[in-house]
C-alpha cells in the first residue's frame, strides 16, 4: 500500500508541477516551487543561508527550489493516500496498512528515478532561467566618470573605502530576480492603492540627481560575515516626487512596494527626510538587475531590506502596513545596531596589527577600541569618514605577540557602545561581540 501511495503521489506531484511550468510559460502563472522555495529561504537560519550561499553560488537558490518540489510530493502523498483509505473503507475492505509488504516492481523502482529526474529539471530551469533573465537584463550605462578614493590609510589591514559594484552583497528572496524592461516601466504613487501620479523611467531620470556616499548593510550580515557594503549612490529625493504638504491627512506610512513581491514600509517624515534616497545608479553607472534596476530605495538607518528594490509602487496608507519581513514577525523598525569588523590580523616586529570597518547606521561611529584575548582596551586610530552615512574605517596595534584572539567595539556618535551579549537575528538584527582568532 506504501509503495502504490508513493508511486501515485509523485505522478501526481510531477504531473501538477509540468501543468504549472505550462501555465508559467504560456500566462505567467506564479510558480509554486519558486513561491515555497522563497518561503524555505526566508525561514533559513542565518548561519546555515550565508553558508550554503558561499558554498554553492549561483546553485544556493536553484536547489532550494527542488525544496518546492519535496513539499508538493509530501503533500500528494498525503492526498492520495487519504484518498485510498476513504475509498477502501467505502467498498469495506480491510483498511490498507503503510507496512503492508509486497514485492517491489518496475513501476517502484522506475518511481524514484522519475522523481529525481524531476528534481533536476526543477533545479535545471531555475538556473537557467536566471541566466536567461540576465541576459537580457539592460546593461548598466555611465552616469558619470567615477574613481574611488586614493586608500591612504589601510596599509593593507582594512577593505578598500568604496566597495566595487560587483563586490556589493546582492540579496534577495526570490529564488529568480526580475529583469524589467525601462520603456514599459512606471513607477505609480498610489493613495492606499487609488492612483496619484504615474512616472516614467525617462521622466525619473531628467529630474535633478544627487550623489551620497552610503554603506548598506544586511540584517543577515552576522559580525563574521560580508554582507555589507559602501558606494556612491545617485539618485533622487522623495520630496521631488511627493510634496510632503501636499500628503492628504490621514496617511500613517509610506509603503514601498517592488516588482518582485518584497515590500515595506515608512514613517513620512522620515521618507521625506534627507536621509532616504530613491536610487537610480551606483558608482557612476545605472544600476544592473542584481541591486535593484531601475530604481531602488537606499535606507541608511536601516537594515536593507528596508530599502526595496526594483520598485514599482510609492503607496500612502492610511493604516499600519506590514511588509515582507514585519509579517514573518521581523521588527517594523530595524534599525542597524552597532557593530565593529575586523578585516585583518598581522603579526609584525613584535605586535599585533589589525584594522577593519565599524557602522551605526545614521547614527555615525565615533570610538573603536581593540584589545588582545581579555587584555585591557586600546584606542584605534579612526579614518575621518568621507560622509556622514558610511561605515568608518580604523586600525591599531596591540603589544600582545601570542595572543590567541582580538577583539574590538565600537561606540556609536550618541556614545551608546556596541552590544557585548550576543543577539540571535530574529526579531531586529544581530547584536554581540566582535572576536577574530589570531592565525
């Protein structure tokens, strides 16, 4: 009984995900492995995410499709053999046991094979997909001419003050990134969904741009990951698209919504603020399709998945909206908690050097202090940031030759210091210690 309930749950789950494929590819049908693949990678625990991502690469998220796959064949079985007892007791035959044995044959050893199978034409289209998708993507084009700063400071201990585009973290949910056509895009303002106003991408980009030098940083960034980054952003004030006196009363937040689903949302006056910008380009270019073409949001008190990409709706609410994250039970509020990373350790004549990069956010760095094993604090030598809403660079030396292990807080610009108990990333972000083993 066992065997048959499988054989003709994966058939059905096969034949359910070929019918969905064809609606996808005929009518743009959602796919369900690529909606339950999202939802696994979004409930990844950070550690295990950041690990299978540097591990398996451009693979992390195909496979985390064939997840979908499972989940559908999990529930088949359930279906069908629900099904079976029903019907079993109907004709008031014996109830069908799952350890009844019978020998195997063709059809169950085929079974496994078809499923497999399966599984890799999932994972197969999804990657391909992604590649199909980026080909067609629309090359990033220069704004203007760009050059990173001359590095006077590192002295090789710390990541360079601008992180190169093809550097920058790329983050997402979903298992493909949309790729968006400029001449059919509008981005729509939108009073709890009426329309308000409706731009183009032209109309964007005639409009007066400014540069900001801002780092951006993942709420999934742990204090021993990379998933933060610094570039100069251009792009456009929210006030030159919504006159903030001009806001009907009422509205309660502004919501950000993006092309591919992910959304979330703001106070005004904040939106409204210079501390938010509607990205059009990074480090003298467009932006390309991984961080967010044609326009995202750059949220610097934040974490980012505060600021959406590849948006297409600005939306005044009159009630408290919930995004992507907030409905998973993320905090609507997160606000980048402080935190030091050291980039690299050196043995040399005697002493420890070591450097690395510290960020709060909007709220600026204004002391990093380092000692070796549980020795006592040293003051590092800080890198006057290029602008107020970037990381801060720094370096020192410690006279400890042997020690096993560094470690370095930094103090925020309203003198609060870095969390010294760790934190888990759930609700509002990783908090805790900053320590690096001396190899």
């Amino acid at each position: 009984m066992l065997r048959r309930t499988l054989r003709r749950s994966s058939l059905a789950a096969l034949a359910f995900c070929a019918l969905n494929y064809l609606l996808f590819l005929a009518a743009g049908a959602p796919l369900v492995t690529d909606r339950i693949a999202e939802w696994i990678m979004a409930r990844t625990p950070n550690d295990q995410a950041v690990f299978l991502l540097t591990r398996l690469g451009e693979w992390a998220k195909p496979l985390a499709a064939t997840g979908g796959l499972a989940a559908i064949g999990a529930a088949a079985w359930l279906v069908v053999f629900a099904l079976d007892l029903a019907l079993s007791r109907a004709r008031r035959a014996p109830a069908p046991s799952p350890a009844a044995a019978a020998a195997p044959t063709r059809r169950d050893v085929f079974t496994p094979l078809l499923m497999a199978g399966g599984t890799a034409l999932v994972a197969g289209e999804s990657f391909a997909r992604n590649r199909v998708y980026a080909a067609r993507a629309v090359e990033p084009q220069t704004l203007y001419p760009f050059q990173p700063p001359p590095d006077t400071f590192g002295e090789g201990l710390v990541r360079p003050f601008i992180t190169p585009v093809e550097a920058f973290y790329g983050m997402s949910k979903n298992t493909v990134d949309p790729v968006i056509d400029p001449r059919q895009w509008k981005l729509e303002i939108t009073l709890d969904g009426r329309p308000l106003r409706s731009l183009t991408y032209g109309e964007l980009f005639s409009m007066p741009r400014m540069q900001r030098v801002t780092t951006m940083r993942c709420v999934s960034n742990t204090l021993k990951s990379n998933l933060m980054g610094t570039a100069e952003w251009s792009g456009l004030s929210l006030r030159q698209l919504i006159d903030p006196s001009h806001i009907p009363s009422g509205v309660v937040e502004i919501a950000f919504l993006g092309t591919d689903g992910h959304d979330d949302s703001l106070d005004p006056r904040h939106a409204l603020s210079d501390d938010l910008l509607l990205a059009l380009g990074m480090n003298g270019t467009t932006l390309d399709r991984t961080h967010g073409f044609p326009v995202r949001i750059v949220a610097p008190k934040y974490y980012g998945f505060k600021s959406v990409k590849w948006l297409r709706e600005i939306r005044l609410v009159t009630r408290p909206y919930f995004g992507t994250w907030p409905k998973m039970g993320y905090t609507k509020e997160p606000v980048v908690h402080t935190g030091c990373f050291i980039d690299r350790v050196r043995r040399e004549n005697g002493r420890l050097r070591l450097g690395g990069v510290a960020y709060a956010g909007i709220r600026g760095v204004q002391r990093v202090q380092v000692r070796a094993d549980a020795g006592p604090w040293v003051e590092a030598q800080l890198e006057t940031p290029m602008a107020r809403y970037t990381w801060t660079r720094w370096k020192a030396a410690l006279d400890a030759p042997r020690a096993e292990f560094v470690q370095a807080r930094a103090q925020d610009g309203e003198g609060r210091w870095q969390a010294e108990q760790e934190k888990p990333l759930f609700p509002d972000g990783v908090a805790g210690p900053t320590i690096k083993r001396v190899t």
